[in-house]
C-alpha cells in the first residue's frame, strides 16, 4: 500500500466512524469529545449534524489542529478528572478509540456519565479473532484497528467487548446499545467479542 | 521562520485625542476631559471590520510595534506578535495600541497638569481602575470610527482588559484573546502588589505623591517595587538556569554589594524601570490589578458575571507561570463553558513564567496565528 492509499484508506475509516457516531446524536445536540485530536469529528459532527461542543485534548499540536480547524477546544489532561465541567452540562459525551489510552479507565467512565446524560465510546476490540490468532502465534497483534507495533503504541488499556461489559456493569453503567463491525466495516451480529474489530457503544444510568 | 527585522511595521508614529466630554470613574470621581496617545498599524478596511485592539499591562504603552525615526532602538514591546505575516498580521487588520489613562507615556495621567489647580496631578489623579480604561479606550474606538472590534488582545492586566471588554460591550467585541490572565487577583498576588506599593510610598522622595512639586522622584522606592515585581514575572526553573548561584567575582565577597548575578540583575531592571516609570502611575496600575473582579458584584460567581459575554474566546496560560497560573485561566474558561460561549484554551508548554506571554516561542506564536487567522474581517 502506498502512503496515499494509506492515507485515503484511513480517511474512509474515520469517515466510517464518525458516521456511526453520529448516527446516535440528535441534530443540535450540545456535545463533548474527550481527546479529540485535532477536532475533525466534532467539525463533523457540527457540519452534519448541527451540534455545538467542545472538544477536550492534552498535545499541543492537536489543540493547535482544533484551533485551525476552528474547533473549541480546552487543553487539558482527563486522567486527571473532569472538574469544573458541570453536571448534566452535555447530552453526549463522547471518546472515540481515546479510552484505550488512557490509565483511568473508571473515573473517566464515572466522569463522563457526571457531566452528559449519555456517554458514546468506541474502542478497538483486543479479542478479535486476527488479533487472538496473532497472539496464538506468538506476537502482539497489529491490525487495522490496532495499529501500532507493541514498542510504539499510544494504548495503555487492552481490553475486549466482554471486559468492557463487565466493568460497565461492575460501575452500574447501563448498555443502550453497542454496534460492533469488523476489519472490513461490516456489521457483525454474532459473537462480537470474536467477529468485532471494532466496538461502540451508547452508555448510560439506567436505561 | 522570517525574521522579525524583516516584516516589521517599520517607522511609526504616535498620535494624541483629547475628550472633552468628562468621563465619570469607577470609584466615583470624575475626570473632567481626558487625553489619550495611541498608535495604529495596518488599515481600517471599508467596512471597519478588521480592527483590533492591543492592551497594555503593568508597565506597557501604546508602542506596541515598530520603532520611531528619531528614536530606532525603541522597539515596540509586542513587535515580535504584530506586523506584516506576523500572528497578528497587519496586512489583515488594523491594529491599535494605547497608553492607558493614567499612565505615564503621553495619556492623560497623574504627570498632567490638573486643569482644576494649573498644576500635576500627582497624587490627585483619580483611581482608575480597568473598566475605566475600557470606558475611554471605547472612546478611542469612537474617535476611530470602529463600532466593533473584531478582536481585542492582551497578557496579564492586558487580558483583563479584553475580558472586560466582553462584559462592558458585548456587542462591540467579537473576539476576546485573554493570555496569561486570571479573573482575579488571590491574596498572594496582592499581597506582592502591597510589597511594591510600601516600597514606593515609604521612600522618603515620595512626599505623599507629590514628589513632582518637589523636584524629585522616589527612584528607590520604584526601584524596590520593580525588583519584586520581576521575581514574580520569572520562573524559578528560568532564574536558576539564568543565573543559578554564578557569582559577580567569582567567589563570596562577605558584602553586602552585588555578589550573585541575579541581584545584579535585579539591580539593574529596577535601575532601568525607576529612570523612566511614574510612582504615581505604578501604584494606581496595581491598585486597578488588585480591584479588578467582575464577579464581585454577583457574589463571586464568575460565571454569573460571564453571562452577559457574547464574543469568542481565546485563552491561554504558561505552565510555568506562577503569578497567574493556568488554574487561573481555567476559571475563566469553565465560566464561559457555563454560558455556552465558544473557547480555545490553550495550556502552553513554556520555562519563562508569567513573561512568557511576551515572548515568541513557536508553538505560543502558532496557536495565536491560527486562532486570528480564522477571524473574519
């Protein structure tokens, strides 16, 4: 593959997320993304779907991207918390493929379901079934969801769909709805926690 | 990266507006006409849309950028932010700089001659504070035929400034860059604030502000306000690696004469201040420090105070800033998220403390440069 095929290959994958994403915000929502990159999905999601909202990043250079791509932005490190965002401040509050990076994954789960009504989170899914050949195999997977070389990946966390459900459950985190696709970007029914690649999920108190 | 020699706003000039309307002052008092100097780079477009204002902090002017043709050495003292391809590109906007009332470059202050009494001011010169200086710096805008700004911008005092900007003409501001602020001032703050007032009020030159009438000035005083002043503006880890222990001798004099390089150091900023720096004016300048605080009269709640803000926000803060430290501007910034207001915060990553704000490290310079790019005119 070509870096511009890569690149156009990449495209079409965040494309393929943010449209699911989407998919489950209601047009003029009031909407935070926690570690937003340089703010393309919230700039998506106010192109497509109206929305107002912030974006929350810790780099620099992404928080330089969100202003460039005139995206609120607040620079700040949410290991450490969500204070002085207020309660039930948001509708949605979302982490795209950002959980995985991050060490706090309880308190970033409490936090967000603190300050939006709902939580969207998406994450790659460690036991799908490449990723657990590759690991029968003898190496750490990389694949298209995953993928960094073990030596230079951004992930802290490797967890899988059923990990995920049971802390969820563990935090008194209700499941909406999950959608879960595979490497290809098909919609995978049976057995996710093998055919899902990747994994969203809409999270809230109660159902 | 071009050099700042190379797209500098070039030889300027200042320029002066006298009000004769009288202006009616926080505190009560009234000033009956004032003057204020300014400068301007860049051109006001046929549709008045690219104005910005620059405010100045503690100890600055109206001479923000380029330099005087009898006078090249003077530089202005945010040449490296405002020019022509710099972050705030005067080929993009029309940008105004202005001495503060009450301050000592040439604007109405406590060096004029009271109309009143023939004589200076000095220590009769009415307590300004930063809504006054908002007050006659929207006078300026009138005279200038800009009913809005698209941007008003400042550091420090500066950035209070702007902040009262958004709440005193929110229909006249559309975007306020708020840079190594706080909304305002703790106890600590203030308390440096006092230091530096004794200091100049108990020299004994400073005959109760009338120095002036007397044919001196209180040199020592605003030397020692100065030099505690400037602790506060550096950082520890910039001091240490500026001068860490060197010694002026290279080795302990067992004196009380200069014998570390910093004291030289210290003695030499407050020597340059003192020579050119108004007593009077620097003590008003950190009373309007220590009064400003729009949540006073909404019981501390800032975000009360915020609602009626309607522009959008740039802030920014130093990590190593402890005079206003980026908890600071987070107050700010969760106050306008309370309103809804659209901001851009930015946690700067920088050594040289408060005064980072005036420097032009990269990373600072480009989130400037891409937050006013994206400013319609």
């Amino acid at each position: 593959m070509t870096e511009h095929e890569r690149r156009v290959k990449a495209e079409q994958r965040e494309r393929f997320d943010f449209a699911v994403i989407a998919g489950w915000i209601p047009p003029g929502e009031r909407v935070l993304d926690l570690g937003c990159g340089d703010g393309r999905l919230l700039r998506y999601l106010s192109e497509t779907r109206d929305v107002s909202g912030y974006g929350v990043e810790i780099d620099g250079d992404s928080v330089l991207g969100c202003i460039r791509n005139g995206v609120d932005v607040i620079q700040m490190d949410i290991e450490c918390g969500l204070s002085g965002f207020e309660d039930k401040s948001f509708d949605h509050v979302i982490i795209s493929q950002a959980l995985q990076t991050m060490h706090a994954t309880e308190g970033i789960l409490n936090e967000m379901l603190r300050v939006a009504d709902e939580a969207v989170v998406s994450f790659p899914n460690f036991a799908y079934r490449t990723n657990r050949a590759a690991i029968a195999a003898g190496r750490m997977p990389v694949s298209e969801d995953l993928p960094y070389d073990w030596f230079d990946t951004p992930n802290v966390r490797f967890f899988t769909i059923a990990d995920f459900e049971d802390l969820c459950a563990r935090l008194g985190i209700h499941v909406r709805e999950r959608l879960t696709f595979d490497e290809a970007g098909r919609e995978v029914s049976e057995d996710p926690n093998l055919n899902g690649s990747l994994a969203f999920y809409r999270l809230g108190r109660g159902s | 990266m071009v050099m700042s020699s190379e797209n500098s706003v070039g030889v300027v000039a200042a320029q002066r507006v006298r009000f004769a309307a009288p202006l009616l002052l926080k505190s009560g008092a009234q000033l009956p006409g004032f003057e204020l100097v300014f400068e301007t780079y860049g051109t006001l477009n046929a549709e008045h849309s690219n104005a910005v204002l620059v405010c100045h902090a503690l100890s600055g002017s109206h001479h923000i950028a380029g330099h005087y043709a009898d006078d090249p050495e003077n530089v202005g003292w945010w040449d490296n932010l405002v020019g022509p391809g710099k972050p705030l590109d005067t080929r993009k906007f029309f940008v105004v700089g202005v001495n503060n009332l009450g301050g000592c470059y040439g604007s109405t202050g406590p060096l004029s001659v009271n109309p009143e009494t023939g004589r200076r001011y000095g220590a009769d010169f009415p307590m300004v504070t930063v809504e006054d200086w908002v007050a006659a710096q929207a006078r300026l805008a009138d005279h200038l035929g800009i009913a809005t700004w698209a941007a008003v911008v400042g550091g420090s005092l500066g950035g209070m400034q702007a902040l009262a900007w958004s709440l005193q003409f929110p229909e006249r501001i559309r975007h306020a860059l708020v840079i190594a602020s706080a909304p305002k001032l703790s106890a600590q703050n203030i308390a440096f604030n006092e230091v530096a007032r004794q200091a100049i009020v108990s020299d004994p030159d400073f005959h109760g502000g009338h120095y002036a009438e007397n044919g001196v000035i209180p040199t020592r005083g605003l030397r020692l306000a100065r030099m505690v002043g400037h602790i506060t503006y550096l950082s520890d880890s910039q001091m240490g690696e500026k001068f860490g222990r060197q010694l002026r001798h290279g080795e302990h004099k067992f004196s009380y004469d200069v014998d570390f390089e910093v004291e030289s150091y210290l003695r030499h900023q407050g020597d340059k201040f003192a020579r050119f720096f108004d007593a009077n004016t620097y003590l008003m300048m950190t009373k309007a420090l220590d009064y400003f605080d729009p949540a006073y009269a909404y019981d501390g709640n800032l975000a009360a105070a915020l609602a009626r803000a309607k522009a959008s926000f740039f802030v920014a803060s130093f990590s190593t800033d402890w005079r206003f430290a980026p908890a600071r501007s987070r107050e700010i910034v969760f106050a306008l998220l309370h309103n809804r207001l659209h901001v851009a915060y930015a946690e700067i990553e920088c050594d040289a403390g408060h005064d980072s704000f005036l420097l032009d490290d990269p990373h600072y310079h480009a989130l400037l440069r891409a937050y006013l790019e994206n400013i319609a005119v």
